[in-house]
C-alpha cells in the first residue's frame, strides 16, 4: 500500500511559515537555503522540486519516493501568486479546496470531497507514495492518515508562525520511529520519522 509522506521543512521551534502564511524560501523570506541542503533535495529528493527550481538547476531525475503530491488551497495560491499554475508537472497534482469552483491548470485535479477518504482511495492504487506538501490545515485533516514524516529543519527559530499541524490541532498523542536521518554542515537536518502508533480504532 501507498504511504503518505509529510514532506516538509520546519524551524527548530515547529514552525514551517511566518504569521502572514508567505513562501519562507521566497524573495522576501527568512528562510536560508544552504548549498549543501540544496544539493541533499537534488540527490535524495529531486521530484520535490518545483518546475522552475529544476529547470534552474537542471534536474530531470524522475526520482523514486512521490509521483503524487497534495496540498491545500492556501499553499497553492502561494504557487498562483507568482503565475505558476501547476509546480509540479512531472507529479500527479491535486489541490482540496471547496471554494475554487474550477481548476487554473489542466492538469492539477480540484478535490472537494472529504481528504480523509481520497487519501485512503489513492492509497489503494498502485504507484510510488504520495507527498503531502501542506499546508498545515490540511496536514491537521490528515493527521491520522500521515504515515510518514520527512522533516528538513531548519538552523533557525521564529517565535510565532504557521505551526507543523496548524493552529487548530487538538490533543492526539502518536509515536514515531526515527527510521533514517541526515545532518548537514550547515546546520540543516533531514529526519524521517515513520509511524508506529496503531491507527485501528478501538472500542
């Protein structure tokens, strides 16, 4: 069965944007992007990079973890901001949103159904797993389906943001395996964390 993975970078203190919800990584954002961590994302995890990274950087590894990836209206208007309708042309691309009454490109599916019950269709597929980017409302709607964790943290804390499971998480201890982990010069970590809590309900 296919897993979804939250694949996604977070401040030391769990933050993964400011208040205002920008692109940390944009033109006026706070977040470093080191060469070495750069060149991890390039070798380890290159079809996470959007389309203009990778035509910048010249990467056209199809790479082996995603082929589908999910985010949240929020985060993809990030994207649409800056006149990019499809980041990932080389994924298949689904957005959540029950107000975007039509999609801006083509190729990227609008899913307005229940995200708990897509997830676990598209996990009975067949194909590589599916890469949660967030945002983090969705990440929190998620949560119970999220099998996998890829943190990349960051050598910096902000004080106040946008946090890993937004601002509306509720109490929901679960335990996780630290099943593969990278630390590089610059600080900058990348820690794999799968699941190890039994998600079965009980009575």
């Amino acid at each position: 069965m296919r897993r979804l993975v939250y694949y996604i970078a977070t401040t030391l203190d769990g933050f993964i944007a400011g208040p205002d919800g920008a692109d940390p990584t944009g033109p006026n954002g706070f977040w470093p992007i080191p060469d070495d961590y750069l060149q991890h994302i390039v070798t380890e995890y290159p079809e996470t990079l959007p389309a203009p990274a990778r035509a910048a950087l010249s990467v056209t590894a199809e790479g082996t973890r995603f082929d589908t990836v999910l985010e949240g209206r929020r985060t993809y208007e990030i994207g649409l901001a800056a006149g990019i309708t499809d980041a990932y042309p080389h994924l298949r691309h689904l957005v959540f949103s029950r107000t975007l009454s039509e999609s801006p490109d083509p190729a990227v599916e609008l899913v307005a159904d229940d995200p708990v019950a897509k997830v676990r269709e598209l996990k009975q597929e067949d194909g590589k797993d599916i890469w949660l980017i967030g945002g983090a409302e969705l990440a929190n709607t998620l949560y119970a389906e999220i099998d996998q964790l890829i943190l990349k943290v960051g050598s910096l804390t902000i004080g106040a943001g946008i946090p890993l499971l937004s601002r509306n998480a509720t109490f929901e201890p679960r335990r996780w395996e630290l099943t593969d982990h990278t630390a590089l010069k610059s600080g900058a970590l990348f820690l794999t964390y799968t699941s190890i809590t039994d998600k079965t309900p009980t009575n």
